[in-house]
C-alpha cells in the first residue's frame, strides 16, 4: 500500500442494538421480543430496534407506524438517555483500562488505538476479544468488533460478524478485503453517492480501485482522492480522544432568499428531519435547541431553548423551534437557516495521547 504512514492497531467497538438490548437486559420480561426503543404504534420514528424486531424489517429512523405495520407484536419503549449515557460510561471505563487512546463516536461505539496498551498484550485480536467478555461478564451486553490498521477498514469489519462477533483484516489482507465490498459498504458512501458510482461503473471496492485518482476528483471533488485513498488501506485519521462534541448542528444556504415565515417554517421542517436522522444515527440526544436564521445581508439572528430533558427526535425539538421562530422578527430576506442541539450526552475526558508502535495482529 504506497504512501500509507505506519500502520497501527485499531479496534472498533460497536455495541450491539445498544438501547433496545439496555432495555431488554434492566426489563427481562422484554428478553426475545421484538421491540422499538421510540415512538408509538401511531407516530414518531423508531431509534433503536431490537433483533428480534430486525427479523420482520424492523430498523432505526423507520416511522413507527411502519415499524407496527411489518411487525403487528412490536413492543414501543420510551427511550432512556440517563440511562443509556450510565451504561456507556461503564463501557468506556473498561475501554481506558486497556488504552487512554479511545474515541467514542456515540454512546455505543468507540475507536480504541491499542498499538501499545496497558496491559501490554501484542495482539489486538485478543484484545478486542478479552474487552468484548468483559463487557458482557460485567455489563451484560453483547458487543462487535472490527480490527486493523486504520479506523477505516476497523469500523466496516466491525458490522461483518454481527451481533456478538468480531473481524481482524490484518495488513496483507486489508486491500482484498476492501475490493471485495459493495460499494454501499463503505463507510461514509451514502445513498446518493453509491448511485452516482454505480453510474459511473463503480459496483464494488475493485471498480472503484480501477479508476483514476483525475476520474474521482473529476466526479466527485475533494472527496475523490478520499475514495481513491481508503480503497487502497490508505486512511490517515488518527483515533482523537479529545475529540468532544459540544454541539451537533445541520445548517442549509439557499440559492434564492426566502421571503415568509410560512416558507421558513418549511424550510426549518427539513432541517429538523435532517437532524433527527443525524442524531438517531450516532445515538445523540441534546438538552438546548437553537435556530439560526442569516438574512441575505448576512446579518444573524440566534435563538436558544434549554428543557430538562434530553431530545434526539423531531416531535421532541421541533415544537421549540416553531416558538423560537416566533420570537424572531423577519424583515428582511433569508438566505440561511440552521437548527442545532447542544448540552449533550456526551462525556468529557482527558487521555494521554502518547503513542508507540509494536505490530503484532
């Protein structure tokens, strides 16, 4: 793999349907039944699903009452943030015994650099292994496991052998690995962006390897050379531990200004659905809801609103924003507008970020 810099060992860890198995494991009665962690049989959008309810079709960010409709026996259980954010405190307790080089991307999965680690064991393998029955002896809950040189192939390995299971791509293998993905696979290639390589040819990780690095920035911008790189193992994101988010925000500009309140509630709609997938993907949940609002002089209003409560969905957050949006004056035309969540169930942490290298996979 040309131009890649040294390789390191890194775990992906990733919770198996995190809230649904929190649930099942404080209330046994729910033990092998399908359920949905958010909404109701009537509205609202399902968070989290558990695997008995992945059997009819059942999956988070489906409206719930499609949800009911493909499974007439689901169980709707209200979410627990507090709850959820404990138990993922307990997780990443166990996670700093083995390395300070940890970093979450969500209560339920986490980056872990364990290229040296605490308890001096050479095989990330092993590693991953040891972590995952502790989690489950001490916990109670089943977790997955992608290992390799980069967090890139680590976290597409990591939903290979799901639920309770793991993968190592070692580094002669990480290449053949990636060419024999559907191109969808890929972490970071959503929906639009796999059909517009199917488009163009692109099926799997070895169409995509076959075109030029001219051809993908050509079609796809600054992003090209990012495909033209992760396709070959070339990823050089290091694992963050300081990397806190304070915040979580989708903001769209407009090619043409908007003129009503009754145009930028519409608009305000879109974002907070937006957001809502974002959130519900990364499992994040905030307590303050802000809209932003940039007229087309590029003058900018704020507004903010805290509840005691954490919010992650659009019926939870959006009626907030309808009353912040009252209290705005909109004279003038809008060529931007944003709605973010902070105060979030997030935690704070403080790593040493020494690192050093002993392969062994």
């Amino acid at each position: 793999m040309e131009n890649q810099p040294e390789e390191r060992k890194i775990i992906h860890i990733d919770m198996d349907a995190f809230y649904a198995s929190v649930e099942q494991m404080d209330h046994p009665e729910l033990k092998g039944k399908p359920i949905a962690v958010g909404g109701s049989k009537l509205r609202g959008v399902v968070a989290a699903a558990s695997y008995e309810a992945r059997k009819f079709g059942v999956k988070s960010a489906m409206p719930s009452s499609t949800a009911a409709r493909l499974c007439p026996e689901l169980i709707f259980v209200r979410p627990r943030f507090d709850r959820y954010q404990e138990i993922s405190a307990q997780i990443k307790a166990i996670f700093y015994e083995y390395t300070d080089l940890v970093e979450p991307l969500s209560l339920d999965e986490a980056f872990l650099d364990v290229t040296t680690n605490k308890k001096g064991i050479p095989s990330a393998t092993l590693l991953a292994k040891e972590i995952r029955e502790r989690i489950l002896k001490e916990i109670g809950l089943t977790a997955s496991a992608g290992i390799s040189i980069n967090k890139f192939t680590a976290k597409i390995a990591s939903d290979v052998n799901k639920p309770n299971g793991q993968l190592t791509v070692s580094p002669p293998e990480v290449e053949s690995f990636l060419e024999k993905l559907p191109i969808e696979r890929f972490f970071g290639i959503g929906k639009v962006t796999a059909a517009k390589m199917k488009e163009l040819g692109v099926r799997s990780g070895k169409d995509l390897k076959k075109k030029s690095m001219t051809f993908l920035v050509q079609h796809f911008g600054k992003q090209g050379t990012h495909f033209y790189n992760i396709v070959r193992g070339i990823h050089r994101s290091q694992v963050k531990p300081d990397r806190i988010r304070k915040s979580f925000a989708v903001e769209h500009t407009y090619f043409s200004d908007i003129y009503s309140k009754r145009q930028i509630l519409e608009k305000l709609e879109e974002i907070a659905l937006d957001l809502e997938r974002r959130m519900e993907k990364r499992s994040i949940a905030g307590k303050c809801v802000s809209i932003k609002v940039k007229y087309s002089d590029f003058t900018t209003q704020t507004r903010a609103k805290t509840i005691p409560d954490y919010m992650w969905s659009k019926a939870d957050f959006f009626p907030l924003v309808e009353g912040l949006l009252d209290h705005l004056e909109v004279e003038k035309p809008v060529r931007l507008l944003g709605i973010s969540l902070s105060k979030l169930n997030t935690e704070d942490n403080d790593p040493d970020q020494n690192k050093q290298l002993t392969l062994q996979f």
